[in-house]
C-alpha cells in the first residue's frame, strides 16, 4: 500500500498493524523466555537474570548505534545507486563491531565477578547470575552483528527478510528454552543455550542472503575507515541512548526492589518489567507505524492530511491506552500467576505492584509517539530531549524521592509519575504552536480547513 493524500481511517489502521505485529512477536518470546525460567528454574533465578540484563542492554545499545546511524547512511548511498558505498558500509561496521563484542566479551569475563557486585546480585542470587551472566557474554558479538544485519536489511528494502530473521531466531529460542529447561532441567543455563542458539540460527539466515546475489550490500574485507565509523556513531548516538535508558532503568528498579524487598522483590520487578515491555512494545510499534506517514506527508507539505494522521493516532493511542490499563489492571492476579504460582511471596508483591504500575500505560504511548513524531519531522534534538528528559531527569528524580517517602509502595510509582510527568513536556511539545516552531510545521495550509473528517 503506497502513501496517499487522502488517508482513510481504515487504511491508517493497516499501515500500523505490521509493525505493531512484528513488534508484539519480538516481545512475546522474550516473555515466554522468563516463562520457562520462572516455572522450571524458580523465583530466584529469574531475580538473577534480571539482574543481568542490563549488560545486554549495554551491547544492544551500540548495535543499535551502529545499525540506526551505519544504516542510514547505506540506504542514501544504495538510493543514489552506489552500491559499492554501502558494502563499504556494512563491511566496516561488522568488522569492527565483531572486534568489539570480542573485546567486551574477553573483558567482561575477566571482571565477571565486579560486575555481578555493581549489578546488584546477591549471595543468594550469584550461582543463578554466574552461569547465566556467562553465556549473556558469550553471546555478546553474536548480539550485536544480529542488531547489524538487521538494520541493513532494512537499509536495502528487505524488512521481510529482517522479520523472518527474528522470527526463526525466536522460535529457535522459545523451542530450545522448553527442550534444555522444561525437558532436560538445564535452568538458567539452558536459557542461556537457547538464547544463543536462536541468535546464530538467525545469522546463518541473514548470512545466506547477503552472500546471495539478490543482496546489493556485500562483505568484503577491507582497511577501516575510521572517518566512516565515527560518522556512524554520531549518527546513530541518539538510538543509543534510548536503549541506555532500558538498562539504565532496570538497574535502578533492581537495586531499589533487592534492598526494600529483596531477592523476591527482585523477581517480581522481574514480571513486570516483562509486562511493561509487551505494553511498550506495542505502543512502539504504533510509533514506528505512524512515523513513515509523517515524514511523507510533512515532506509533501500535506498539511491536512497531517492533521489526519495525528488525529487518528490520538484516537488510537486513546482506545489502546485505556484498553491495556483494564486489561493489566483487572488481570493482575492472573498475569502474574503466568510466572509464579499463586500465593507465594513474590507473586504477592508482583501482583500488587502491576496495580500500581497498570496506570503508567495511559500516557506511556503518547509519549513515545510524541518523541517519534519530531524525530518523523527531522527535529532529532526535541526527541532527544524528551528522551533523556524522561529517563535521566524525571524518572531518576522519582527513584530518589518516592521509596525514600513512601517506601516499597514508592517503587511502584516511580513509573506512572515518570509518564505522567513526561505527559506535561510532551503536551506541551507537541501543541500546535509548538510544532510550527520547532518543526516548521503549518497545521492547516491557508487553503486546507481545519476541520478534519474520519473517514471509515
């Protein structure tokens, strides 16, 4: 389906649905990997791989950097047809990508120990976090050259290509998580293994097309250009930080959760957190969805077609908002039980916990959305003021303050303050004076009338 000026509602619902669907698979097996830890290995090893998670938040976050920004730039060259550019591309950021997961890897090995401290893991945590810790390093280059292929399939007009990449990686995965945890008892090292596995599976499949002569982007080996791979990191350092922010939030969450409540606490931030990413994941995959439209159309100065678009997302965004608050909220009990078994400590606090957070998906898409759609209009720096707004300011001012005053309930509201906070910046950003300031953009042509119809 190509862009169009007149955009019906129904057709605005089918440009989101892809990316919305695509989005919900990433998220969905990386819950059911909690599943399997939670049923087969226990509350406590699903603590311990929490609290390891921000080390894959660290490597993701400069995968990320290198597809997004590496990415870009190979899409204009492979558009002025210079194929021979964007194999330059690509063959330069896997080389040094590569070099540089095997050096973290080598490293974070050696300071395994260190690290496990800094992150929080306990006495009773460390054999749980030592094994899995393990093979999250050893996955580390195979992480990052995932998040590469990715982001230049995208580059050469292939996402079918990315999608069934991630999609028999995931499978992969969830099947051996149910073959070494379920089947062979294996616990977090099985979790380990599997994730693995899924990763090089859907590297072999990337592989095979790039070598392919349907690819247009080639590996070759050559002398770095180093010009090249620092144009790339500032290009991609805004996505960076984003992924950061993930990390960054789980570690504090952790650290508050293991010292109010300890190693149960920790597994129950554990659930919700697996929560709170479906829910995001959805709401980012409405973003995703609705940003190609908005830069079309701001491109083509279709002012009423815009005002379209961004009415039909408030729409949106209001119904699935207000949808995914009840569903979580009336459905605690049992979205918690999916993890532990009813009635034990950690599922008690996760339960009352997901109350308190439920409330946190009102504005959790409109914020995303409003971060997207400067980002749509060419105006990165708005985006990543609301980005870091949220994180390193609002979010770190209600994890000092609010546990402090209101102790284990505080940790619960950190993150609806933190939306509803960023709610009023967003608001504010994203009014109409605002974007015909900071983005240029004229609401209504002199010739368009404001009043928009949804068309169904």
């Amino acid at each position: 389906m190509g862009f169009k000026k007149d955009l019906s509602l129904k057709e605005f619902i089918r440009f989101l649905l892809p990316s919305i669907a695509v989005m919900a698979f990433m998220s969905t097996y990386a819950i059911v990997d909690g599943y399997f830890i939670s049923k087969y290995a226990g509350s406590d090893a699903l603590a311990a791989v929490n609290l390891i998670l921000p080390i894959n938040s660290i490597i993701f976050s400069v995968g990320l950097m290198f597809a997004a920004g590496g990415g870009a730039f190979a899409a204009i060259k492979l558009g002025q047809g210079d194929e021979q550019a964007a194999s330059k591309f690509f063959s330069n950021l896997m080389t040094v990508s590569i070099g540089f997961g095997v050096l973290v890897m080598a490293l974070a090995l050696v300071f395994k120990e260190p690290v496990m401290r800094f992150l929080g893991v306990t006495d009773v945590l460390k054999p749980y976090a030592s094994i899995y810790s393990t093979f999250a390093i050893i996955t580390l280059p195979f992480l990052i050259s995932k998040m590469i292929f990715a982001g230049f399939l995208r580059a050469s007009g292939k996402p079918d290509v990315s999608l069934k990449m991630s999609i028999i990686g995931g499978l992969v995965n969830m099947v051996l998580d149910y073959v070494f945890i379920a089947i062979m008892g294996m616990g977090v090292a099985g979790a380990g293994l599997g994730t693995m596995f899924g990763m090089i599976s859907a590297l072999i499949y990337a592989s095979k097309y790039f070598a392919s002569d349907a690819s247009k982007i080639k590996f070759k080996l050559e002398p770095i250009d180093f010009a090249l791979i620092w144009e790339t990191m500032i290009n991609g350092s805004s996505e960076m930080v984003s992924e950061l922010a993930i990390g960054f939030t789980t570690l504090v969450l952790n650290t508050l959760t293991i010292k109010y409540l300890g190693e149960d606490g920790v597994a129950a931030i554990a659930v919700i957190l697996y929560i709170n990413f479906f829910a995001s994941m959805i709401y980012q995959g409405i973003a995703i969805g609705v940003s190609p439209l908005l830069s079309f159309h701001y491109g083509a100065k279709n002012f009423k077609t815009l005002a379209q678009i961004r009415k039909y997302t408030k729409y949106t965004l209001f119904f699935v908002s207000i949808g995914t608050t009840f569903v979580v909220f009336a459905n605690n009990e049992f979205l918690v039980s999916i993890f532990f078994q009813s009635g034990n400590n950690a599922h008690t606090i996760a339960a009352s916990g997901l109350t308190i957070v439920s409330f946190a998906y009102l504005l959790m898409g409109s914020n995303m959305y409003g971060s997207a759609m400067y980002t749509a209009f060419s105006n990165g720096k708005v985006s990543a003021i609301i980005s870091f707004s949220k994180t390193f300011i609002i979010f770190a001012a209600a994890a000092y303050m609010l546990p402090k005053s209101l102790g284990p309930k505080g940790i619960w509201l950190i993150l609806p303050v933190t939306e509803f906070i960023t709610g009023f910046l967003v608001f504010y950003l994203t009014s109409d004076k605002q974007l015909q300031r900071l983005a240029g953009l004229e609401i209504y042509a002199a010739t368009d009338s404001p009043d928009v119809e949804v068309v169904i």
